[in-house]
C-alpha cells in the first residue's frame, strides 16, 4: 500500500488512512498476538501455529506494543514493540543480545555495561498481508524498498505502515525514557532510516537470522531533531497518540517504565 502525500502533509494523510495506537488492555493485545500468528505462522512459518491463534513469547510480558489498523474499517494492519529490561531481572538479554552474542562490537559498545533500564529492543515487527504484498517480498514480514521513496505519476509516495511501527516504538521508548533502543534488521533498511534522520547506527556484524540482519542502536531522545523536514508531521502525529494512549491508561506508564538498576 503506497498512499500518495498529495492531500497535506505525512502526518495529515497518516491519519486519513490509519488508526495507531499503543495496545494498554487485553482487547488491543490480543489483536496485536493475532496480526503476528498470522505473519509469522500461518503465512511465513516461522514459529508453530497455535491453537489459540495468538502468537506470543515471554518478552510480552515486559514490552509495549503498538497497534495500526486501517481508519473506518478497523481492519488489523500491523504492529511492533518495545522490549523493556526484564523488572525482576534487569540483566536477562534482550533478543538480540542473544541472537548476536557472536557479532556485538562490544570495543564500540557493550549493551550488556549499559544501565538495564536504558536499554530497549524493537521487534516482532509484522505487516497484515494484503498490506504489505509487493512482487517478490511475500516472504518477509515487513518491507521497505528504494520504490517507498521515490515518486509515482508525479505523486510522491511513502512506507507510512513500517515508518509508523517504527516511530511509534521509538516514541514510546522516549516517553519511558529508554535512550538506546536496539533493532535487528536487514542493513538496506538501516540506511534508509539514516537517509530519513534517524540517529541510527551499527553495532556489529551480520548474522543470518531469516535473512541476513544487523543489529543498530537508535538513540530515543535524538529522533526529534534529526529527521528530516518531511518525516517531523508524521512524527509529531505518532508521538501525540503514543502520549494519548498513555493518558488513557496511566497505570500502564508506571508498569512499564523500568525502574533504575
């Protein structure tokens, strides 16, 4: 889906299209558990299809979730989240500690050294089909090609659903006050994120993990100044509906932030 910006703004034409939110109560969970079964299990294959439908891990427990559906209809489109340090045991390792023990720069940057309850992960990003369906890239979860940033008949366009999903785990992050926010994703699309602004960097090597990854370090409190003129409205949207999501559960924010270690 690659909706023209000629009616206003990113920000303006994010929300004629869309519907994002950050899942605070059960309802929103779970269709956040169901957008992934269906990505990662029914369609990809990659984790076992459950009988419940709901595709979840132990980090749920300990993360923020963002939620995009489609505005009037309501249907799913994607989500992603925000893995936070562990409460009952802040030096338990994120994802990716895990996945790139082998492949952490640890000369330039040891995440393990940092205080636990500055350290977050973005993942299990994940793009509803009909979504996401472009010529040979059915296979991945979530995509963002040259093509997103280029112009059509004259009408520029943009990847708003994973710019979104991104945005809006950074914004939570910023609210919680989570600096170093760590992504594994494949490199071509940790350039496009700098070519957009994002204080964004590598911190090891390659790793196969369904297909080649790179894990980078976003610095949370950097997002605002360092995008580019066309990406503030569309942050500035994000940001406003992640603080919303929060005023409207405000137990959640005193559960998530994490506490000092």
């Amino acid at each position: 889906m690659n909706p023209s910006t000629s009616s206003g703004n990113l920000g303006h034409r994010f929300e004629e299209l869309f519907e994002f939110s950050l899942a605070l109560d059960a309802p929103s969970v779970e269709m956040v558990y169901r957008i992934r079964h269906d990505v990662y299990c029914r369609e990809l294959g990659w984790e076992a299809v459950r009988s419940d439908g709901l595709e979840t891990d132990d980090y749920d427990r300990h993360s923020v979730h963002c939620l995009l559906r489609k505005r009037g209809s309501g249907d799913l489109v994607g989500c992603s989240r925000l893995v936070l340090a562990r409460p009952e045991q802040p030096s338990y390792p994120l994802p990716f500690e895990i996945s790139c023990r082998d492949v952490i720069n640890r000369d330039l940057l040891d995440p393990a050294q940092l205080p636990r309850n500055d350290v977050g992960e973005v993942s299990r990003l994940a793009v509803m089909s009909e979504f996401r369906q472009r010529q040979g890239e059915s296979d991945k979860p979530v995509s963002v090609g040259e093509q997103d940033f280029e112009s059509r008949g004259g009408q520029p366009r943009f990847p708003f659903i994973p710019m979104s999903l991104y945005l809006g785990a950074a914004a939570a992050a910023r609210r919680l006050s989570v600096e170093n926010v760590f992504v594994l994703t494949e490199p071509r699309l940790a350039s496009h994120f700098a070519r957009l602004g994002f204080d964004i960097h590598p911190v090891g090597g390659e790793i196969e993990h369904r297909g080649i990854r790179v894990p980078s370090l976003l610095s949370s409190s950097k997002v605002v100044g360092n995008l580019r003129p066309l990406i503030k409205p569309l942050y500035a949207v994000i940001d406003r509906l992640v603080n919303h999501s929060f005023e409207t559960h405000p137990d959640a924010l005193e559960r998530l932030r994490p506490t000092s270690h």
